[in-house]
C-alpha cells in the first residue's frame, strides 16, 4: 500500500498560526457577532459534597457562581459557536479535602471558506471534566474531584476541495490536533493526519465509487511515538430510488506493539441504505477486518410527535480520540428535529430549542459511557439507541447503550496511569446504562422536570460490578423574560468495582439564572 507522508514538524507549526488568522480575519467574517452573557447563582447543600464512603462524608451548604458566554457568528462563508462557563464554590467551612474550588468547560467550533470552492478550514476546542474511571465510586456532583480531571483539546484541519466535471470530486484534508490532562499518567499527546478522498461524479448516476488513503502520527508525553495508515476502495449500485447496494474493501496497518494478535490486514464490507422518504432512513453493513468481524448500523425516523435513532459500530480507537468527538447524544439534535413541525424555519428552530433548554433546566447531553482514561488502543464495538416524544405540555428523551472495549496494546502503557498491579483492568471494559428525561409544562412560565440515569460497568480483572445511579427532580419558573429560578433535589449512589464501597448523596439547591 503507498504511505502518505505526514508534514515535518517545522511545517506543520508554521501553518497553524496563519490558518487560524485567516479564519477569524477574513473578509466574509466580519459580520454581526452575537454575544449572549449569562449568570447563575446556586445555593446547594449536600450531605456528601467530597462523595465519600458512608460515614465518611462531610455534609455542608456550598455558594456557586457560573458566569458564561456564548458567541455565534454564521454568514455564507463563516461560521462560529463558542461557548464557556466557569463554576466558582466556595464553602460555608474549610474547603473539605477531595472537592474544588473552580472548575471550567468549553465547547468551540469554527467553519470558514478561505478560497471560494476550494480551500476551507475547520477548527475546534473544548474544556471538561471526565472520570477517571467508571469503576470507582465518587463522581457526578460537581464538587468532588478525586475520580475526576480536567481534559482538554483543540484541532485545527484545513482541506482543499476540487471538483473535475462530472467525473469526480476529490477532498484533500490535513489535521493537527491535541489533547491534554492535569492527570500525569495521561499526559499531553498531538497528532497529525492526513487523509484523501475522491468520489465519484453525477457522470455515475446509477453505479459510483469512492477511494481513500489516509495517515495519522501520534506523539504522546506517556507513551512511544505510533502511527496507523489505511485504505479503502467502494462501489454503490442504485437498485431503486430508496435501496442502494454497497461493497468496500480496504487494508488496515497499525504499529501499537498488540497482545499478540495481528496489527494490520486487509478488510472488505457489503450493505445497504434504505431512505423510503425523507423522514426514515437506514444503513447496515457487515464485514471482516483484521480483528474479526465488523458490522454497522445506522437508522433515524422521524414522526410528527417523536424522533428515533439508532446506531451500532465497532473500531479500533485509543481513549484520546474520543474525547475529539462528541461523547454523548446532543439534547439540542435531537430536541430540534422535534420541533420541526412547529418550526420549519431552522434559525428560528435554533433559537426556540435554546430557550427551551434554558426555560426548562434540561441537561444539554444524554450521558452515554465513560471515555475512562487509558493509554493503549482498544476494539471499540458500542450501540446506542435514543427517542424523543414531544407533545403538547410533555417533552421526554429516552437514551440506552452498552459499550465493550477489549484492549489490543499492551498493558504496561498504563503503569503510570494505574499502577503496575492495576494496569490490566483495562483488559476488557463492559457498560451499559439508560437515561431518561421528562419534562411538563405546568404552565407558560413553570416547568416540572426529572432526569434519572443508571450505569453499570464491568471490568474481566475484577469479580464485583460498579453502578451508578442518580436521579435529579427540579422546578424551573420563568421570573422575566432573561432571568429564571430552578429548585432542585438529587440523589446520587455509586458502587465501587475495587473495593464494593458504597457512595450516597443527597442533595437540594435553588438558583437564579439571569441572561444579558
């Protein structure tokens, strides 16, 4: 297979500057930034705030502050949403060991079009707060920080686009990015691909193709240096206008140093999509790669009262790369192709599921499983499936999955991260978990939510099971037009996988969020 030689370091470094200024200064992106600053005051007391042990936890009234931003600027050409909030506690007594005093999120994303038709660059950033690992107890409320840490990443990819007649259209796409923990045995790492595309023209109405090579280098501050290459060729046929047949084949080539087993091989795939309107559509695949076989799923329906989706895949991934992708279901998604028929206008949409989430106190993502910290490659086979009932006074949003990673590197990558007796817990990984959100109406300004979610995850190095549930009832009333007021009452109980200890919270809190 030909390789694709990844950029010299002195290159790369030397672009990312100008591309990033050429996003935010041109021309097409100087039109009208919208600011929305916002400010929330909290009153909380929980009888837990560090999530302890039973009968160790201390119980104490905690005052937060969470000023945040949001910016959004979209034209034909430009596009930009950025949104940041930081969390300030402070405590009625000593801060208590095990909890913070401040923490932070960011999610960013930018689109320009630098060279009409032609080059374009995308650009992203975000903050958050992960576990550790979803096997020990002690994290959900906030405050606590002992099975937390603070992740954060950017990525920054310009592309070129070309179209040649009819025939073929060709994507070229380079990406540079980064992810980085205060957790030293995860540490820093930045990676560089480069990927090409090109796919077939109108010229192929009935039968197409697509080819694509692709390259990534990772550079990682806990870990030797390593780098994956692929290939892959595929053909659709149009046997009706609603059902196209689909074959791929491709190779695989990995240089993780793996338990035993293959590293690389070669992969082939047949499926179908189904699309019998434009509100239902379907794709299925199965195959073989190099670790065994592969399948894929992906459907979406839509009704005039719900929305249903569901999705299954299986790849080879590392714990860094997810945490570049979106790692739970985005409740604004969803919620706007429920509010489709009320409002077909999609700005207008935008704009009424926002207040919405706002008016309602709905969390603004369905968990789904715990991108826990590990520094080895993993076999990734993971489904999901997700509905949304919207009715007149009642909105409810349903969520369950179950994600299995088997670890294909070697254990000791995770020494530092783990400890050399803990690094095979990792092995083999198993969650599942439902969540389930329901809100009504009581009346134009006032709204009754619940939010309840329960997780269980396994590790094969371990005989005992960890779980964790919360669930979260609250009050939400519209004072004014920009200022709301919530009451709220949670309960929270982990199990430990280590050591079987039980973690117990229960909670109250009042707030007042004002918008500007």
């Amino acid at each position: 297979m030909a390789e694709l030689n990844v950029l010299p370091l002195s290159v790369r470094k030397a672009w990312i500057g100008p591309a990033i200024a050429a996003l935010v200064l041109a021309p097409q992106a100087r039109a009208e930034w919208r600011f929305t600053p916002a400010l929330t005051g909290r009153l909380s007391y929980s009888d837990n705030v560090n999530l302890r042990p039973d009968g160790q936890g201390t119980g104490q009234f905690v005052t937060e502050i969470a000023p945040s931003i949001v910016i959004s600027d979209q034209t034909p050409r430009f596009r930009f949403n950025a949104a940041y909030q930081v969390h300030i506690y402070e405590y009625a007594r000593d801060r208590v060991s095990g909890t913070d005093r401040t923490t932070q999120q960011l999610q960013a994303g930018a689109f320009g079009e630098l060279l009409s038709d032609l080059l374009f660059v995308d650009a992203s950033a975000s903050v958050s707060q992960a576990p550790v690992t979803p096997l020990a107890a002690g994290f959900g409320n906030g405050f606590a920080r002992d099975n937390r840490n603070e992740v954060r990443s950017y990525r920054v990819s310009p592309w070129i686009h070309r179209t040649f007649g009819a025939f073929a259209s060709a994507n070229l796409r380079y990406a540079h990015d980064m992810v980085g923990s205060d957790n030293a045995g995860f540490g820093r790492s930045t990676a560089d691909t480069l990927n090409l595309a090109v796919n077939s023209g109108a010229a192929f109405q009935r039968a197409g193709w697509s080819v694509s090579l692709s390259k990534q280098h990772l550079e990682d501050s806990v870990a030797p240096p390593s780098s994956s290459q692929g290939a892959g060729v595929s053909l659709r046929y149009v046997v009706t206008p609603e059902l196209t047949w689909t074959l791929g084949g491709g190779y695989d080539k990995f240089d993780y140093e793996g338990l035993g087993s293959d590293t690389q091989g070669a992969s082939w795939s047949t499926g179908l999509i189904w699309n019998p309107s434009p509100r239902t559509s379907l794709t299925l695949s199965g195959g073989r790669r190099y670790y065994g076989n592969s399948y894929f799923l992906s459907g979406s329906h839509r009704s005039r009262y719900t929305v249903w989706n569901i999705s299954y895949s299986d790849d080879v991934t590392t714990t860094r790369s997810q945490f570049l992708l979106p790692s739970a279901v985005d409740t604004a998604a969803m919620l706007d192709r429920l509010f489709i028929p009320a409002y077909p206008d999609p700005v207008l949409r935008a704009i009424a599921v926002e207040a919405y989430i706002r008016a309602s106190g709905l969390p603004r993502s369905l968990p789904d499983s715990v991108n826990y910290f590990t520094n080895r490659y993993m076999l990734q086979r993971q489904g999901q499936a997700s509905v949304g009932l919207r009715l007149p006074r009642t909105t409810v949003l349903v969520s369950a999955f179950s994600t299995r990673r088997e670890a294909l590197s070697l254990f000791q990558a995770d020494s530092a991260l783990l400890g050399s007796s803990g690094a095979r817990i990792n092995d083999n990984v198993r969650q599942r978990g439902l969540t389930v959100v329901a809100d009504y109406a009581l009346t134009a300004r006032s709204n009754l939510s619940l939010a309840a979610s329960v997780n269980t995850t396994r590790s094969g190095a371990l005989e005992r099971e960890a779980q964790h549930k919360s669930a979260r009832v609250f009050f939400s009333h519209r004072i004014a037009p920009h200022l709301n007021g919530t009451v709220e009452l949670r309960t929270l109980r982990t199990r430990s996988a280590f050591d079987a200890r039980t973690v117990k919270e229960h909670a109250v809190a009042a707030s007042l969020s004002a918008t500007f």
